[in-house]
C-alpha cells in the first residue's frame, strides 16, 4: 500500500547519532517524549531538500515558534527578577541575551552543531559553525521543548542556560548598572552611592579588578572585571539584585 502523499517520511538516526542525543539530553536533565520532533529541531533545509522529504520536515517552523516562546520566558524571568528595572533597560537586556550571537554561543557550548541534519553541501561549506544556523537550531529546540513538555520545561531548560548567564553578568557589556542603581537609589531616597576598586588580582598581562560599591557607606556588593568600569558594572549588579531580593521579603 502506498503511503498518504501528506505523510511526513520519518527522520532516520544512525546509532552514533542517536547516542549524542542521549548525551545531550542526560547533560541537560531533559527526556523527550517524541523523538521525531526533537530529530526535526535539528534539521536544516539543506538535508530535506536533499533526502526529498515534505517541505515541512525542517526546523523553520520550529524555529518560528521556539523564537516567541524564548522572548516570553526572557522577558517574564527578567520582569520577575530585576524589580528595579525600567522597560528601556529590560528590552535592552532581552535583545542582548535572544540576539543571534548569543544563541549561537549557546548551542556551541552544548555542541548543538554535531547534531544537526544538514546536507552535504552544507556540510562541506562549514554550515554546522554558522551562528545563523546555530541560533535557529536553538530557537527550534527551545519550540520543540515547548511542544513535548510545555512552558515549564523550557523555562527549567533555560534556567540552567540562558537566566545563569544573566545572574553571572555575562550580559554587562550591553547594560548600565550604574545608572539604574543611581536612579533607584535617589528614586527611594536611601543616600549616596560610592564605588572603589579594593583589589588587583592575576598577571599584568590578564589583570582582573575588584570593585566594591556601597550606600551611605554600608557595602552592597562586589564585583570582577577586566577593566574597573566593567568591575563597578557587576558590583552595581549585585546591589540591584541584593535591593530586590530584600524588596521582595518585605512585600
């Protein structure tokens, strides 16, 4: 009998491949109830178009729906989190952090690119380093996540990827700590703010500095950087975050 016209052909794995999957998810904590939709998170046109497969086999519309998901967890962990935060500075933070780039980096520190379909073309060009390629893998499996398991899964996936490297500072480059505690300082009417830098630590060629910022003289947070600017940036971090959590408790 022939199979329906509109049947998708499945997306056969070779053991090898298999395997890396199973190592990725155990690595994550993840399990995935159908395996077709995670195999599909990985498959770039490339690979459809030249195993013939129906059109809607790839990761596009994966890709389009993990895209909508990953900005609503970000901004709801972002709205829960920095209390303090204006709107300017939260939309700032999420375009950092959903940004090509940093997607990109995502996948390549879990090795997304080992996995993916792809054609042999694409294959032989370099696809499986392009950050486009591997920021949409990211977003698609963020979408397929969302599929198996729901909100909550992603938002447990993310936590371990994506809101750790916000609460590290791997985002200050792009944010103005300084200011916003500056201006939550004189929005609750709490006294001066001060900064000095109170160690150098590492060789003259990878210096690192120390920074400490305090209110009315009482410390709120300390801070590492490269350079003293970038060291008082996460110290103003870790104010607003201590300010917020202390903010919470008495609500």
């Amino acid at each position: 009998m022939k199979s329906s016209p509109n049947k998708k052909k499945k997306i056969h794995a070779s053991e090898t491949h298999v395997q890396k999957f199973r190592d990725l998810l155990s690595k994550l904590g993840l399990q995935f109830n159908d395996d077709q939709l995670l195999y599909q998170a990985f498959t770039h046109s490339s690979y459809v178009n030249e195993k013939k497969h129906n059109a809607d086999s790839d990761n596009e519309r994966l890709e389009f729906l993990g895209d909508a998901v990953l900005e609503l967890c970000v901004s709801q962990y972002l709205y829960r989190r920095f209390h303090t935060m204006q709107e300017g500075e939260m939309t700032k933070l999420r375009a950092a952090v959903v940004c090509e780039p940093s997607l990109a980096d995502l996948a390549r520190n879990d090795d997304f690119g080992s996995l993916v379909f792809l054609g042999k073309g694409e294959n032989l060009t370099g696809g499986r380093e392009r950050s486009a390629m591997l920021a949409d893998v990211f977003e698609a499996f963020v979408g397929a996540l969302y599929l198996d398991q729901g909100m909550e899964a992603v938002d447990r996936f993310l936590e371990q990827t994506v809101y750790e490297k916000i609460e590290t500072g791997s985002y200050t480059d792009v944010m103005d700590f300084k200011s916003q505690l500056q201006e939550f300082v004189q929005r609750a009417s709490t006294g001066a703010v001060a900064y000095e830098i109170v160690n150098e630590q590492g060789p003259a060629h990878s210096r690192e500095f120390v920074a400490r910022v305090s209110i009315n003289g009482d410390h709120q947070g300390e801070g590492i950087g490269k350079t003293k600017k970038s060291a008082e940036q996460h110290a103003a971090q870790k104010a607003l975050m201590q300010l917020s959590a202390e903010n919470n408790k008495g609500q």
